[in-house]
C-alpha cells in the first residue's frame, strides 16, 4: 500500500486487512527530525520504511518493521563530517488497556509521527568518528610532533606564580 505512513490511519482497521506497507519518507515529512537534523549536504536521503501491521490476541494491534536512511553528521571530536547509517528494527504494540505498549484508539493516526519518533530516539547526541584515526584533522595535529603547535610566543598566564610562591610552594 502506498501513502499509509502519511495519512491518517484507524489501526484497528488496518489490522484487520494484515496490511503490508513500504514506503519511503522524504525528510520534509518530519518536522521534528529536519529541526534536529544539522543542515549539512546529503542529510536529503529518504528513509525506507517496512512495515506490518497485524492483529493481535486481546484485540490488540502489532505494528513491527524496519527503518533505514544515511544521515551526514558533523563528528564533535574533529568537527569533520560523519556519515552516520541507520537500521532500525521495532515492534510498536498498542492495547486498549495501555498497560503494555501505546494506546490504541479508534480514532485516525499517523504513522510517520511514530516513525519520526523513532528516528529521533536514534539520532546521536554527540556524534562522533567511531574511530579516533577516523578523524583527520586530530590525527594530522597531534600524531606528529608534540611539540610541533607550540610557539616561542605561547602566552602562559599562570607562569609567574612560580616565581610568586618561591621553591617551598603553598
């Protein structure tokens, strides 16, 4: 089926028909993620959604599938772009109860909001090169010469105290 995960939909009845979805989302259907999203070239990829959603014992809904996209992040270490891959696997149950799971209305909902939560729960906080040699400007700097970045006119403010405290210290 197409354009599900964007419109609203009543779960009950989708669960019903054991319905089937693959669909791609664009990011301009997610508010929220392009917001938390750094605005960095690439960040464009659409996410590959699969998803089922089926009917379950206690007249409960199942709603299980897959998430996949790219993200290009900015790596916090090196400040160098990150490319960031994306899989996620879920189960969302929904109870009348809410005991166990979300909610379950009969009232119309859309899936990409839960999809879009997904995706922010996944998005790192500080995204990083999961290699340190990964990130280049670091390893260029200080893998060489220690010493190397140091001037002769390195201004060290504390250095007169030395002189202030005399050889027996405090």
């Amino acid at each position: 089926m197409s354009g599900v995960l964007l419109q609203p939909q009543v779960l009950p009845a989708l669960a019903l028909r054991q319905v089937r979805v693959t669909e791609r989302l664009s990011l301009n259907d997610m508010p929220r993620l392009v917001e938390a999203l750094p605005p960095e070239e690439g960040n464009a990829e659409p996410v590959a959604c699969e998803l089922t959603v089926a009917e379950e014992d206690g007249g409960g809904v199942l709603v299980s599938g897959s998430l996949a996209t790219r993200w290009r992040l900015r790596c916090q270490r090196c400040l160098g772009p990150v490319e960031y891959p994306v899989d996620i696997r879920f189960r969302w149950r929904f109870r009348r109860d809410d005991e166990n799971g979300f909610l379950l209305s009969d009232e119309p909902m859309r899936l990409a909001d839960f999809v879009e939560d997904e995706l922010l729960l996944e998005l790192p906080q500080v995204p990083v090169h999961a290699r340190t040699e990964d990130c280049d400007a670091l390893v260029r700097r200080y893998s060489a010469d220690p010493d190397a970045g140091a001037s002769a006119d390195t201004r060290r403010p504390f250095a007169g105290l030395k002189d202030l405290l005399g050889d027996g210290g405090p």
